[in-house]
C-alpha cells in the first residue's frame, strides 16, 4: 500500500545552522508515528516542514501521491488535508469558541454557515466542551483551549493531523484531558504525527515511534521495541533520563 506521507532526502538549514539531514520516512494511513527527542533535535522543525510551513531546502515530501516540492502544487489545496495543532492554541479571542471552529469550513471548504454550525457543535461534544460553546477563549482553562483547538483542526475534515507538542504549554493536570482526545482520535483510524514529551503517550498510541537527535532519524521501531529494547546506544541515553 502507498504511504499517505513520503519523506524523502529531507534536508533543512537556518542559515548556517543545519537542523535537518537527509530524513526518510514513510507514513502510513491510519498509522499513529509519535516523534520524541531531546530539545533541538529537529522535531518540529521536521513536523512543520510536512505542510510546508517551513520551506526545505532539498528532498521531497508527497502527501498522497501530490509532492509538495513541484511548482505546480498547490499548497493551499494539500493544507486542507492536512490539520495542525500547535503548542499556543492560537484561538481568536474576539470570536466565540463556536465561531473559531466554524470560520475555516465556510472561510476555505465555502460550507453554509448551518452545515458548519452543526458540525462545529458535533465536534464540541466529540472533545468534551458542548457547554462551551458561546462563550469565549479568555473564559476556558488551557486544556479546554486545546481541545478547541483540536475541535477547530477536525472541522477541515483533515486526511491527516499533525500535533507539534500539543500539552507542552499545560499544566500537568490538564495533560490528560487533551491526551484523551487525542487517543479517540487514534483509535478511531486518524492519521497523525505527534511530536511529544509524553513518553506515555508514545508507547500506548503511537504505532511506530521516531527518535530524533541533532536532525536525524536515530532510531525508529514499534513502541514496545524502542522503549523496551532500544538499539542504539543514544536512544538507550536519552529513555534512561526520560523514563
């Protein structure tokens, strides 16, 4: 079967500074890839390079047979596919919480206002937060900004969705509320790449589990492998602290 994710050869610099080199990784439709590293290794600077966010300098990535590097691509098109939830929920404080999750359905997919009302309140049950709906992101605590966050990445309808670190700006007792969404969507066949601290998060949902270092791919296998009998002796350093 055709992965839905190719990365090939992918190399990306700031400046003099090289971040990523020579990534090459496969990802599979419904697979959960959870990506763990020490700070600075790349991860999400390898994570944004996937919706073009940032601009690689070589390789190529191809999302379902489109590659992202060809002039004739058009990348709007491909983001509309390929949801993101970044560390700062980054909700518009003016708009209510229902108007967040409704503005890209009809801004982008141009639905009628009901059909994205009616899902926008389909995906605030589905997080957890229906009671939340007309209020404002100044009124919820950072786990439920997340979670509508989330809410607002699904009503694209995404193909895949990217987590670049998606609890690493809450506190410890909202970790789990976000975490728990994060696995419905797992379990219910979501593609999605996951760059996360949470170790336990990595061995109970991800499929397959990358560890980074200095821009490269050190190590990759099942959780059970990596985290129980990890390879490579960096790998072994960096769950030895972690763990």
């Amino acid at each position: 079967m055709e992965p839905i994710i190719s990365v090939r050869h992918l190399h990306k610099s700031f400046g003099a500074h090289r971040v990523l080199t020579d990534i090459n990784v496969d990802i599979h439709s419904r697979e959960v890839v959870v990506v763990i590293g020490p700070s600075g290794s790349g991860k999400s600077t390898f994570l944004r390079c996937l919706n073009l966010l940032e601009q690689p300098q070589d390789g190529d990535i191809i999302i379902e047979g489109t590659s992202l590097m060809a002039k004739s691509t058009r990348i709007n098109d491909i983001r509309t596919e390929v949801g993101m939830v970044f560390q700062q929920f980054n909700l518009f404080p003016h708009k209510k919480v229902i108007e967040n999750i409704m503005l890209a359905p009809v801004q982008v997919r141009k639905w009628p206002e009901d059909k994205a009302r009616e899902k926008a309140l389909e995906l605030l049950q589905k997080v957890g937060l229906s009671e939340k709906a007309e209020m404002y992101p100044a009124s919820l605590s950072g786990g439920q900004s997340q979670r509508v966050a989330i809410a607002r990445a699904l009503a694209m309808e995404p193909k895949i969705m990217l987590f670049d670190e998606p609890t690493s700006a809450l506190d410890p007792e909202m970790v789990g509320e976000v975490l728990a969404v994060m696995k419905d969507l797992a379990r219910e066949g979501m593609t999605m790449v996951v760059v996360t601290h949470e170790m336990g998060f990595a061995r109970e949902v991800g499929d397959r589990v990358l560890f980074m270092e200095q821009g490269v791919v050190v190590e990759e296998g099942a959780p059970e492998q990596l985290f129980g009998n990890p390879s490579h002796e960096r790998t072994q350093e960096f769950l030895s602290k972690v763990l």
